[in-house]
C-alpha cells in the first residue's frame, strides 16, 4: 500500500489542497459579508489562514490518509456560518445564499486559471528546448511524483515551483467540480436551491438529506469518479490545448 510512497509529492499536494480549501472557506465568507452577513467574519473565517479552517478529519486525517494510498478519501473543511436574515435584500434570501454557494467553486475555478498561467510562464522560464516544453508541462500536470520532474535535471526551485503549480491546478479544479454537486451540503445544493421555482423546493429538501448519505457512498467506493471524471476530463483537455497554443509540441 505505501510502497509508492513520495514524501516530497505528498507535502506539495497537501499545501496546494490547503492553501485551495482556505481560499474556498474564505471565499464564501467574504461573499456573505460582501452581502450584508458578518458572522463569519466575527468568527474568524475571512481569512486565508488555514488554521481557522481546519476540520480535523476532513482537512488533515482523510487527505493525508488518501495522498498516502492512493485511496480516493475526500477532504473538507469546516463549513463557512452564514445568517440568511442579514443578506442583502438587493436578492431574495434563497438567491443570497445561492451566491454565496457558488463563491467556494468560483474561487477554486479562478485559482485554477491563475496557476494555469503561471505553470506556462514557469515551463518557459525552465530553459529546456522548446520541443520538449509541452512534455515538461504534462509532467508537472500529470505526474504522480515530483521526483518524475527531476529527469530533466532542473533546480530544486523550479521543480518545485512547476510540481506546486501543477498540483493546484488539479486540485482546484477538482475542489470545483465536486462542490458544484448538487448533493447534502455541497455547493451544488445550495445553488441550484437559489435557481429552483420555490413549488419545487418541499420536494429537494426532503430529498437532500439523503444525498449527503449518497455521496459518502460514492466517495468510499470510488464511484464518485466516475460521476465527476468525464467532465474533469473536458476541461484538462481543454487545459492542454491551452498549453499547446503557447508551448512546443
């Protein structure tokens, strides 16, 4: 089970998932807040301190637990308090929160853009041929090690930096696609609640409660993969052929 053990690959994962979870948590509190809604703010939650976000079992246990197997655990952290009564009345109450759910997705969406063009400037500035630009960035996207990236003989800065950059693109688009699930307490839920005719909503609200039940089932068997991997795989294609426009192929 650990035979494949890769300390340097778990400590970069791991501060990528971090840093992404803290700027998602403080994403949602700096919505509300923007809203109208202090009370994560007076609690401590709109910030980029990890700390402050920190679940025990679903920030440190279960990631740890999954960089270390390769078991796909799913990581949290603890949810952003939000007060719908003192949103903004500029929205109705069921659309405040629905914005406010769809901050954490959108910050991860925008980090993954942001790192996206950073790993591309990072190939550039790597010195190797231009021929084998785009290999190297495929490494730093896809590779399972960061000791993969050594082959081409960089400096230990550049491979970490391109490892790290590549890490929080995966993650981040990854943290998107699963929130954006419209299942118990994930984003998705909270969202399309804000988009529902308000006749429907008795009948998705009874259904929620289920969902998160589900979910947890689809996570320990691996079959959550398979309801989030298609589209993973749209967007990386998509990321590639970004990466082609600017690098040797």
């Amino acid at each position: 089970m650990f035979d494949s053990l890769s300390i340097p690959t778990i400590l970069v994962s791991y501060v990528a998932l971090l840093f992404s979870l803290s700027v998602h948590e403080a994403s949602h509190a700096g919505a509300a807040h923007e809203l109208g809604d202090d009370t994560a703010a007076r609690l401590g939650r709109l910030t980029l301190n990890p700390l402050a976000h920190m679940d025990p079992l679903g920030t440190f246990v279960f990631p740890l637990l999954g960089m270390a197997t390769g078991f796909p655990f799913i990581g949290w952290a603890k949810p952003v308090p939000v007060d719908p009564r003192n949103l903004s009345r500029r929205f109705t109450q069921r659309g405040g929160m629905a914005l406010v759910a769809a901050a954490g997705p959108a910050s991860n969406l925008v980090l993954a853009g942001l790192f996206l063009t950073l790993l591309i400037v990072l190939v550039k500035l790597s010195g190797v041929p231009r021929i084998l630009e785009f290999r190297l960035f495929a490494h730093a996207l896809l590779a399972r090690k960061v000791e993969m990236l050594q082959v081409l003989q960089l400096s230990t800065g550049m491979t970490l930096g391109l490892a790290l950059s590549g890490k929080l693109v995966l993650i981040n688009i990854g943290l998107a696609l699963f929130n954006l699930l419209p299942m118990g307490p994930l984003d998705g839920s909270g969202i399309v609640r804000g988009l529902l005719p308000w006749q429907w909503l008795p009948k998705y609200d009874r259904v929620q409660p289920w969902m998160g039940g589900v979910l947890i089932v689809l996570a320990l068997t691996g079959l959550l993969s398979y309801v989030i991997g298609p589209v993973f795989g749209v967007i990386l294609s998509g990321v590639e052929a970004i990466a082609h426009l600017f690098l040797g192929v």
